[in-house]
C-alpha cells in the first residue's frame, strides 16, 4: 500500500469501536467476539438479529478493488457464494454487510491441494455468469490501476526484476484485458482461505472483489497461492486449471505471467515464476 492509502486506512481502524456501536444500534445486532485472525481491509463478526438470526456482520473499508462486493454478493444469491441479507454504505470509507454464517466455516486451505484445485474450478464455473442488473466495472480498470502503481514503484527502485522482463510484462497485463473474447461476472481474488465449508452447499465462496472481464484472469488467484507448486512446475498448474474450467492455457500462462511481474515488487519469488515462463 502506498503512504497514504495505509494513513487513510490506519485512520479507518481507529474509528471501528465508534462505526461497530453505531451499526449495533441501527440494526439491532447482538455482536459476539471478532472473527481472528483479522483481515487488513474488513471487521468481521458473528452476530445475532433481532429475529434471533445466525448471521454474520463485516464492516469494510471501501478501498478499489472490493468497491462491488455487495453487488456481486446479490448478484450470485447464494449460488456457490454466501447470502447477503443486507448492505450499506455508512459513509466514505466503510460498508457495512449482514451475511450467511458458514458453519463449519473451516477453509478449503485445510484440504489437499489437488482438492483445492478441483473445489476453485468448480466455483469459478458457478460464478462465471452475464450480470442480469447491476453494472460492474472492467477488469481492465483494476489492471490499469496495479500497473501505474507498478510503473511508479519502479520509477524509484530498481525492482527484483530486470527492465525488459518487467516492461513486457506489465504492457501484458494492460494489454490481456482488451483481447478477451468472452466476458463475464469475476470474483478475482478466489483462494482456498476465500472459501469455508458451509452446510447449505459443502463450500461458499466469501470476500468476492467483483469486475467484469476475462475468465482467464480469474484463475490466478488459486495459482498465486500455491506457491510450492507454482515454483516447481508452474505451466503444470497452469495447464491442470485450465483443463478443470476448459480454459486456454497458453492464454491464463500470459496472464500468469504478467501477474507475476506486476506481483514481483512485493512478492520477490514471484519474479522467478516469471522468469521461468516468460513468453520467447
């Protein structure tokens, strides 16, 4: 994050106590103790409605990239992601969302990797729709955002990455979103810890960051972390995932690619994936 996006969410934290009485209050809430660990962007807690409903509560500081939770929440009602019975914007910098309660809720991460994998398609498959009401921004909008953040990073360091490998890179990344042939509703940031065993379906997907675009980035996520066998085979993994959600693989490696580069500032390893695969 940059200097002033983590002032202004520091700024975000100090006033929780404050934004968690006033939305108790409001929806007459009986709020248990914080989920743990805690997320950098959300507060998130089970709670009790008036009703005597099991639900969960999650106060968001509303920063780009999960601006349309709500949206895309209401958009899959339920379908492979959690209920979201209720939403506000209580001002500039926080949302506010009353959601399905998954219990368990224990995370696909505790399950074995080749199960993760089979769990992501399937989801991502469910997920992949036309939007039927709400208007969701381009995909290409986020990618344009991490590549200026990218380029100006590299203007004041050299990076972990060598000059040519990093500017073939990040002109993939803005370039990818404009070749798309297909486009659809994306969750873009689906991993295992973003999906908890539920009893309604045997796992939903939770903290969607909804953009409409290419299928293929959508992969990436997973891929990004699985870490130990993206290092040692990563057009392996990428050609297991595009078979499980019938996707181009030679079309998500170029968007792997890509990632990696723009990653490799805060994810240094990243730039050896990047290495390995970059197009010739």
């Amino acid at each position: 994050m940059t200097n002033a996006v983590e002032s202004d969410r520091s700024e975000w934290i100090r006033d929780l106590p404050r934004l968690i009485d006033r939305i108790e209050e409001q929806w007459a809430l009986e709020i248990g103790d914080p989920f743990e660990p805690g997320g950098q962007t959300a507060w998130v807690a089970p709670v009790r409605a008036e009703a005597g409903t099991d639900l969960v509560l999650k106060l968001m500081w509303r920063h780009m990239e999960a601006e349309n939770e709500a949206d895309g929440l209401r958009e899959w009602h339920g379908d492979g992601a959690v209920q979201i019975y209720r939403a506000e914007n209580l001002d500039d910098t926080t949302t506010a969302m009353l959601l399905e309660r998954c219990r368990p809720g224990t995370s696909l991460a505790d399950r074995p990797p080749t199960e993760q994998d089979v769990v992501i398609a399937s989801l991502l498959l469910r997920l992949w729709r036309q939007p039927s009401v709400a208007q969701f921004r381009p995909l290409q909008i986020m990618c344009d955002t991490w590549a200026d953040e990218f380029e100006e990073r590299r203007s004041r360091s050299n990076g972990t990455i060598d000059a040519g490998l990093a500017g073939d890179g990040i002109a993939l990344f803005r370039e990818l979103p404009r070749s798309s042939e297909r486009d659809v509703l994306l969750c873009t940031d689906l991993h295992a810890e973003n999906v908890l065993a539920a009893r309604r379906e045997p796992w939903l997907v939770i903290d969607p960051k909804p953009f409409f675009g290419d299928p293929s980035y959508d992969v990436l996520q997973h891929m990004l972390n699985c870490q130990e066998r993206l290092l040692a085979h990563p057009r392996a993994l990428v050609r297991r995932m595009a078979d499980l959600v019938d996707l181009d693989a030679e079309r998500i490696l170029l968007w792997l690619f890509a990632r990696c580069v723009q990653e490799s500032p805060d994810q240094p390893v990243l730039a050896d994936v990047a290495r390995m695969i970059a197009p010739t």
